[in-house]
C-alpha cells in the first residue's frame, strides 16, 4: 500500500483534427510540451495531473486539373487551422502489469491563439503559354472560437522503473467550440491522437 509522488516534463507529436460539420478535414501534425505530476495511491491506482501547451487544429488540401484545346489549367489549394491550446488534463491510471497502464479522464482546455492560413497555386500551361500564379493570406479567428474547450482522454502508457515514461492518448473533444455568430447549427470539436515521451523524477 506505499504511496509514491512523482513529476517531470513530458513532450510529443499531435496527430490533430477537427470534427463535427467540418468538410473534407484532414490530420494536421503538431506538437505538445509541459509538465505532469502523478500520486499513486498504491501499486495499480493513481492519478495524474498535467498542463501542456498543445497545438492543434487541421488542414483542408485541394487540387484540380483540366486540359482543354492542349492547355492545361492546375489548382492547389491548402488551407489551415492552426489552435493553440494550454490543456489541463487529469488522468486516472491503472496498472496492469509491470509498468504497463491505461489511462482515463476529463481534459479542459484554454484557447492561446487560433489563425486561418491559406495558400494558393495556379498554373496554366500549353500553347506557348507556361504561367503560374500563388499566394497566401492569414487570419485570426479568436472571436469565432469558445475560449474554453472540454473533453475526454483515453491512452495507455508505459513507466520504467528508472523514470522514462511513453504515452498514446486520444483527445475526444465534447464542445462544440464554435462561436461564430449566426451559426449556431454549425459544429465544430476537436480531435487529437498525442505520442508522448517522458521523465518522472
């Protein structure tokens, strides 16, 4: 029945989306770093608590092509959501075995920063013509967001006995995180698969 105290930092990848009426969303990869702390109760039960900068979002990729009369007319189009959150999750751990556990809990989330970014291509070629034109642009979208996001992990994890840990969770977002005005119907949560690798002093 020893009761054991441990913290340390903890860093990964995010593999992030967002769900709900969002069309043709797609992985965005991103990044998490911060600190946790974990109280064992006793060898199979603990909690852990843990405050992360995260970033997250997703992206939307598009391209066409068409020839007509031997010109060739090509389009790509990427655009991304980039949100960043400070995430306080709280964990509730079991070990199964040796240093193996899984892992559930509540996740609140604080909205940083968010940005729109988008980015063109277009060519056209054939004919004796061969011209391309892009660009790209950049918005805040702060005031369309919930400053305030909730959710749910679920992960399982690995602690060696000398301190280095690795996690996989996945974030299940249960707000709907849109604030744009007049578009109530319009939902939108988050959804991130984190990879984490850890110390615990």
């Amino acid at each position: 029945m020893a009761q054991e105290f441990s913290f340390g930092p903890k860093a990964g990848v995010n593999f992030a989306t967002l769900n709900g009426d969002v069309e043709n969303a797609e992985m965005q990869v991103g990044f998490h770093i911060g600190g946790a702390a974990e109280y064992k109760f006793n060898e199979k039960m603990g909690v852990q608590a843990e405050l992360l900068f995260s970033t997250q979002g997703a992206k939307d990729e598009y391209s066409e092509s068409e020839t007509n009369g031997g010109i060739t007319y090509s389009l790509k189009e990427e655009s991304k959501v980039k949100l960043n959150y400070v995430n306080i999750p709280v964990m509730f751990k079991y070990y199964i075995v040796n240093g193996f556990n899984v892992s559930a809990g509540p996740q609140v989330g604080i909205l940083a920063s968010a940005k729109e970014e988008y980015d063109y291509e277009e060519s056209v070629s054939g004919g004796g013509m061969n011209q391309t034109e892009s660009g790209s642009a950049e918005r805040d979208i702060d005031d369309n967001l919930k400053s305030i996001d909730f959710g749910l992990n679920f992960g399982v994890g690995y602690k060696m006995d000398m301190g280095l840990t690795f996690d996989a969770r996945y974030n299940l977002g249960l707000m709907n995180i849109n604030d744009a005005p007049n578009s109530d119907d319009y939902k939108i949560s988050n959804g991130v698969i984190q990879v984490s690798v850890g110390f615990m002093f």
